[in-house]
C-alpha cells in the first residue's frame, strides 16, 4: 500500500524577484576596478549568492572571474554592484574588460532558490481555459445535442501563508517586500510536496516538487491578539511550471 503524503514533508524556496540580469553586454564590467553596471531598481543584496556567466567563446583574461559569487554590495539607484568570492569578502577586481561577446550576453542571477523558514503553508492551482467549438446544423435525434469543448490556454494561481517576523533579514520578509518590487525578473518558487533531505541537503533526485518562475501579485497582512502574524501571499507563474512528481 502506497504511504499517503502530509505537509509535514512539505517547503517552500524562493529566488528572490529583481536578481536576475541576463543582457549584460561587455561595456557592464570594468576594465579597472570592481564596479559592474547590472542596472538600477533591481533586487539584489548584499550577501545574495548569485552566478556569473559570460557568453561562450568570449575573452576574460584579467576580468573578473566567472562562476558562483556572493554579492559584495549594490546600489540600486546607480545600478551599480560588486562582487566577491567569499560572503563578506573583499569586492573582486579586473584589469581589463571582458570582450568578444559579438550578440550575445553575459549574465549575473540568484543561483537556486532557498528555503524561506517561516511559512505555514502554500497552495498552487492549475487551470485549463475551455473553448466551445460546438457546431451548428447537427443532426438532432431523440436526446438532446452536447455541446462539444476543445481545451485551451492554461493558467495558474498560488498562495503563501507567511509568519511575520521582527528579522528584517530573512528571506520570508523580503518575499513579502518583494511584491511592491516593480523589476521582479528572478522571482521564482519551488514547491516541495514531498522534500526528502541527504545530509543536511535536499535531495532532489527523492523529492517531488513544482518549478515555476512567479510574479507576486499581492500581500494581505492579518494582525490580532489571539494569533502570530500572517502575511498571505499570492503569486501567478509567468512561465509553464515544472512538475517533478516522481522520485528519479
């Protein structure tokens, strides 16, 4: 008999919305000093851990090093950010400029979703649209004619119940901040219904879970004496999201 799932297995990650930039051309990224033009009134903070990625075929001798990274800092009405290589180390440097991306981009985004601690529960809704393609001129007989439906767009819908906290850090409270984000490039859920954890990380190749980049659409804060805070969120997928229900 197959084991009946609870919430108990259950979790949410979060990628936070307005960290990813995936159009940096090479005049982004300094040919002295640490500074990387990614853009004004984005997401980023100080600590994120994020992923440098220059287009393939291009020069970066004396740029700054591609892969993992931690942000260093970002100013948001300049645009301006640095990296490091270590969370809190110093900002990383260049010589020279990275070229030969011809049409393409380099990128800097959050690097994988994590787990925001302080969730009650979360709900997520498929839908399929329904067209009437149902014809005239049928024959009719002794019962009554069915109209006939072929299926359409898809569409979607969640919601996070979300405690609110006195740590302005964590990243429950910036799920919550971010839906006033007007940049929410980055935004994305990962829904575990069944999260199975090998030492002391996720195994996804034994969970199940859904995929999907989000827009945040809405926070609803309840506040009484009786109960801890909630936040409610609610979010739309803005791509097909993916579903990964068997443990492969």
């Amino acid at each position: 008999m197959a084991t009946v799932l609870s919430g108990t297995s259950g979790a949410l990650f979060y990628s936070p919305a307005g960290t990813s930039v995936t159009t940096l051309a090479a005049s982004a990224f300094p040919s002295s000093g640490a500074n990387i033009t990614v853009g004004a009134n984005l997401g980023f903070q100080v600590g994120d851990a994020v992923t440098l990625t220059y287009p393939s075929g291009s020069t970066t001798t004396n740029a700054i090093t591609a892969g993992a990274k931690f942000v260093k800092t970002y100013d948001s009405s300049t645009g301006v950010l640095t990296l490091s290589a270590t969370n809190g180390g110093a900002a990383l440097t260049a010589s020279a400029a990275p070229s030969g991306f011809g049409s393409n981009f380099a990128s800097i985004v959050f690097t994988a979703p994590q787990v925001v601690g302080n969730v009650r529960e979360w709900s997520f809704e498929i839908t399929r649209a329904e067209i009437d393609v149902t014809e005239i001129g049928q024959t009719l007989t002794n019962t009554v004619p069915f109209r006939t439906f072929i299926s359409g767009f898809a569409d979607g819908s969640g919601s996070a119940s979300v405690y609110s906290t006195d740590d302005d850090t964590n990243l429950a409270t910036r799920l919550v901040k971010d839906v006033l984000l007007r940049i929410q490039s980055g935004a994305k859920m990962k829904l575990y219904i069944d999260r199975v954890l090998s030492g002391g990380s996720v195994d996804d190749t034994a969970s199940r879970s859904i995929t999907a980049d989000v827009i945040l659409t809405s926070a609803s804060f309840n506040v009484n004496p009786d109960d801890g805070q909630l936040v409610e969120i609610a979010f739309r997928p803005s791509t097909a999201p993916e579903f990964d229900l068997s443990k492969t």
